[in-house]
C-alpha cells in the first residue's frame, strides 16, 4: 500500500477504539474528531495519490464512519454498547476493505544499483516482408533522472487485454491500479554522453506476456551502461498497443496457429518469435546509422539476447542463428520436445524451483548443456515460481511463496545476468561466476546445477 493509504487506514483506529475507553456521552466532540479523521484521510489520499478501485470499500467506510456519528448525535447517548457493536463490525469491515489493497499493491519498481540515471522510450517497428508490427520500449543509460515513468502508457489496454488472455475479462476493473506502477526511468530523457558505444541486449517475454514484465531486470542493466530493448510479440502477448490506437490482444488464430494445437504452438512460433528479434537486430543497425537519440551510440560488435520462459526459448535460438547475437540468457524457459540445437555462442541458464520439479524440463535442459560447444552455466534461484524472476511478485504478493525473499531473490537473478553480460560481452572479470565446489551454493545462496 501507498503512503497515504496506510495513513487513511490507520485513521479509522481513534473511531475504532474511543467506544472502549469513553462513554459517547462524554466529551461528544473527540468522537467527532476521531470520526472525521478518516474522511480526511481518505480525501488527502484522493487527491495526492490517486483513487483505485482496491480501495473503495474504505472510502464508503469513511464516509459511512461520518455518516453514523452525525446520526448519533441526534440520539440521546446511552450505555455505549450499541457503538461498541458498530465498532466491531466496523473492524471487521475495514479488515476486509484493506485486503484487495495488499493483495493487488500499486508497484514502484526498487531503484537500480548502478551508477547512472536511466531513461525509457517506446517505439513501433514493422517488417514489410511479413506485413507485421511490432511495439518495444527501449531502456538505457539516461544523462539524468527525472519524474518517474510509468511502467506502461496504456494502463486501460493492457489491463482489459490481461484479463482478456487469462480468461476472465470481468477482472479488467481490478487491474485498474495499473495507472499508478512506476520504474526508476524517465521518459525520453536524453543519452548518457559517453566516449564508448553502448552494449545492447534484446528482451522476449513468455507467450501471453508483456513488455514491461521484466522492467526491474532491464532499468539495473541500463544503469550499469546496457541498452535493453524488450518487445511484445504482436498477437502472443497479453496486449499490444500501437502509436495509432490499434489494439492487438493474445489471439494465436492470426499466427496460423488453431486452439487446438496448443501443445505444438512453441514448437511453431519459435520461427517467428526468432524473425521479431532478428527484425530487432536489424533495425538496431539502422539506428546506429543515423538515429537522433541512438546515432552512433551503440556497439553492434557487443549485442545479447535474453527472455523469460518462451521467450528465453527464443534468445537461445536467436544466438545459435544469428552471427550477430554474441551470448543469450534463459530465464526459466522449458525447451520444446525435442529439444534445441545448442548455440555456439555463451549460454546461461536460470531456473526456478518449481520448475525443476519437472523431469522433463530438467532431462532437456541437462542434454542442451552436455551438448553445449561454448561456456554454459545453470543456475537455479531457491525456493523461486517461475514467475519469480519477472515483477509478479511485487504486483501479487500473495502468489509468493512463504520461503522466498522477494527482494533477495531479484537481485540475485539481476545480479547474474548483469555479470554474465559483462564477462560475455564486456570481456569484464567476475568472481559471481565461479562454479562452487560440487554440492556447494553459489554466492546469493543460488544453486549451480548440472
């Protein structure tokens, strides 16, 4: 919950516990007193903070609060027990109001640990050969800092298309609070002027996932000097939205693929995932050619690729097919059956927990590995879901497991990604990296497998 929130919930508690240390009949006005605070509160948190809709019931509570003391005082005061059962009701309404606004908390994202500021800008990208479209927003080392950006322009959108692509679009209104999420980025901020070109690395997310699902990940790389450029997959992310008002939600129909092939959809979107990244790595050129902001800023010679779940599916491909992808991260991605021909360029891989419950994910995981011809690592986060390495865990709280430190585990995963890039692309020494002896944990307590 936000500052003022707290603020407003605490302020029920002189209306919750004057009944049980003075009759109403005495001192009539610290009851008054006590039963405007919340209204105030509640007005504060309106006005400087924003309405979501996780809060109204204790805004009707507030209201209703006054409402009964205003009424009270009409009535000749009497033993005090009547107010005393409101009050317990009261209590128990306010404990039920507070629970939607813990459970769906509005996010701002942890500030980076680098040494620069960090800018974020959106853009559209379109491939003629393929007639597609494609949105990414691009993360990077800012010349300063400035008000904070929201994670999305399009809270609306992508709330409707979230809770369209998990099937239960009536859930959209919930998702209201999206409005209020932020990262330690400013928007459109100028370049950090540097005498050296600046790494790139390209972010895919999961199938039905969003752009911005990583964004802690991608504002700690660009403070410490990298240029991210995370992309929704146009018609497998949850939503995208376009510059001109288009609206393209989770609909794999328009990629050829039938609901019911779902179970061969990674195995057939693989292509196109991987023709979205390279259209990535070739406007990549184009903009080091003659862009305003990025014209002769970034290093072409030092690009990564990355992702979460099918996504990292994708930045393995991309770095076995693409002569250009120089080291590639997956980020708890199951590979297809079948498995992947190895990339010939460096690999890391980090899982969850919870994944490695699964035999069959780990049984291919371990043959890529073996059959890997350059440095491999894998990793395994303790106590982690899969979705533990994306923002989830701040957006829901209660999805996270009783064992695992959010926080703790963030920086774990950011940290090795972050190092793995610049041992691979950078040619920078690092020590995080240095298998354990066998049975040993790795430092951050995370787990080396093999």
């Amino acid at each position: 919950m936000r500052p003022l929130e707290w603020l407003s919930l605490l302020a029920f508690l002189p209306a919750l516990l004057l009944p049980w240390l003075l009759r109403s009949g005495r001192r009539p006005w610290v009851f008054d007193v006590a039963a405007l605070l919340p209204l105030l509160a509640t007005l504060a948190q309106l006005l400087l903070e924003g309405w979501r809709v996780q809060m109204v019931p204790l805004y009707l509570l507030a209201a209703l609060v006054l409402v009964t003391r205003l009424r009270s005082r009409r009535r000749t005061p009497g033993t005090g027990r009547p107010t005393r059962l409101r009050t317990g009701v009261t209590a128990l309404v306010l404990a039920a109001g507070a629970v939607p606004a813990w459970v769906l908390p509005v996010v701002t994202l942890p500030r980076p640990t680098g040494p620069y500021a960090v800018g974020a800008v959106d853009r559209e990208l379109g491939d003629p050969v393929r007639a597609r479209r494609l949105m990414v927003s691009i993360w990077y080392p800012a010349a300063q800092s400035g008000s904070r950006a929201p994670l999305t322009p399009f809270p609306g959108q992508v709330a409707a298309g979230l809770a369209t692509s998990f099937g239960v679009p009536a859930a959209a209104p919930l998702l209201q609070h999206l409005r209020y999420f932020t990262a330690s980025a400013t928007r459109n901020a100028p370049l950090l002027p540097s005498a050296s070109r600046f790494p790139v690395l390209v972010f895919s997310p999961g199938l039905v996932g969003v752009r911005f699902q990583n964004s802690g990940t991608f504002q700690e790389l660009a403070s410490h000097g990298y240029v991210v450029v995370a992309l929704d997959h146009t018609d497998a992310a949850a939503v995208t939205v376009f510059p001109d008002g288009e609206v393209r939600g989770y609909d794999l129909g328009r990629l050829g693929i039938q609901p019911d092939e779902l179970e061969k959809s990674t195995r057939s979107l693989l292509p196109t995932w991987v023709a979205d990244q390279r259209l990535v790595y070739d406007t990549l050129t184009t903009w080091a050619a003659a862009d305003p902001t990025f014209g002769d800023r970034l290093d072409l010679r030092r690009i990564g690729s990355f992702g979460h779940s099918f996504g990292g599916v994708t930045a393995l491909e991309v770095c076995r097919v693409e002569v250009r992808c120089r080291a590639a991260v997956n980020l708890d991605g199951g590979l297809p059956e079948g498995g992947l021909r190895p990339a010939p360029r460096p690999v890391l891989l980090m899982t969850s927990s919870q994944s490695n419950n699964f035999a069959y994910a780990t049984q291919r995981w371990r043959q890529y590995l073996r059959a890997a011809t350059a440095p491999a690592a894998w990793l395994e986060v303790p106590r982690s879901t899969h979705y533990s390495l994306t923002i989830l865990p701040l957006m829901v709280p209660l999805l996270v497991p009783r064992a695992y430190d959010r926080a703790a585990g963030r920086d774990t995963a950011d940290h090795y990604v972050n190092a793995f890039f610049d041992r691979h692309l950078r040619g920078l020494p690092t020590r995080l990296l240095d298998r354990p002896a066998r049975g040993a944990a790795g430092q951050g307590g995370v787990l080396w497998r093999e």
